[in-house]
C-alpha cells in the first residue's frame, strides 16, 4: 500500500500542494497535519507508524516534511525497515528504498551519519583523557563536609522536607539520598 504523509508547520498554512502530489503518486491514504517539525509528538505521523505493514511504501513530497534533523530521519527510516516499509521522497529522487540504488544513497548518508557520530564520541574522550592528564577532573565539585553533616541532620529530625533540606544546604535530591544510603549501607 501506497501510504503518504504531509505537513505544513502553521495552521495558516496550506496542505493542498502537498496532497495533490501524494495523490498522483498513487498514495491510496495520506496523513496530514499542521504542526511544527520541531515537536517530536506529532499525531498523524505516530498514525502513520502504527499504521504501516510490511511492504509498504510512505511517499512525503520532501524530507523537511517528515523529519525534524538528520538523527530523526534515520531513526524514522529505521523503525521504516523494521516493520518492512520503503520510503520514498518526491523532491529528492536519491531517497527511495524501494530500489537498490536509493537503498545504497541511504545507507552511505547514514554511514557518514554515524562517522560523524563516532568522531564526536571520540574527540570527547580524547579531550577527557587530555584534561584529566593534567590533573582536572570531570563532574561537579565534591559537597563540604559540613554541608553533608549539616544536610543528614536535619534528614534526621524529620522536622524539614527534602525541598526544605537541599534549599538550605545546596546539595541536590540526589546527593542527599546517596549519602543517606551510603550511611545505611554503611
């Protein structure tokens, strides 16, 4: 089945260009809707995902219609696939994994993607590795002593609640609950 998907980002805006061309694409149902790109719970596109079985083929009139980024379109494509599903973009003829070559063109984007991905992960751990080499660590620094006493202290009276407790002392929910288990575990 032919599935379409269009979508404009105001509701002053029009779908009707969109519709047509998903039509005389052969698209038998199309999802529509006015929404911004920018918000990951869009409604008739989570339709659309609940919707596609295997073999068939969601056709956009453009990927800015379906896709917030790069990261969201791969992760569409992905889910795409798992369910057995092709896409197909009307405007740029390099995405359609319904053939072997739109197939290729995609994987290489995402192939380059992921490198991307990796050099990030791995100037990061360089860079960690650098600092720490010359004696800066990574994370907040560590809590006084007596803001730790002071923050189980008053823990203990029950007489302040944990909002109360970490406002006067400045150390985070977290902080405090580590400490107190660290205590009971001890």
């Amino acid at each position: 089945m032919l599935l379409g998907y269009a979508r404009v980002s105001t509701q002053e805006q029009n779908l009707d260009n969109q519709i047509e061309q998903l039509k005389k694409a052969g698209c038998e149902k199309i999802f529509c809707e006015k929404i911004t790109g920018t918000k990951k719970d869009r409604p008739e596109l989570q339709k659309l995902l609940e919707h596609i079985r295997a073999g068939d083929t969601v056709i956009i009139t453009e990927l800015t219609r379906l896709s917030r980024s790069t990261k969201d379109l791969f992760q569409l494509v992905e889910i795409f696939e798992k369910k057995g599903a092709n896409i197909k973009s009307l405007k740029e003829s390099w995405m359609d994994t319904t053939t072997p070559q739109g197939k290729l063109m995609f994987t290489i984007f995402a192939g380059i993607s992921q490198f991307e991905r990796d050099l990030i992960s791995q100037r990061t751990k360089e860079g960690l590795s650098t600092a720490r080499a010359r004696g800066r660590k990574g994370g907040r620094p560590p809590k006084s002593k007596k803001q730790i006493e002071m923050a189980l202290k008053m823990y203990d009276s029950m007489d302040y609640s944990i909002s109360e407790i970490t406002g006067a002392t400045g150390i985070s929910k977290a902080t405090l609950y580590r400490y107190i288990k660290k205590r009971k575990t001890g």
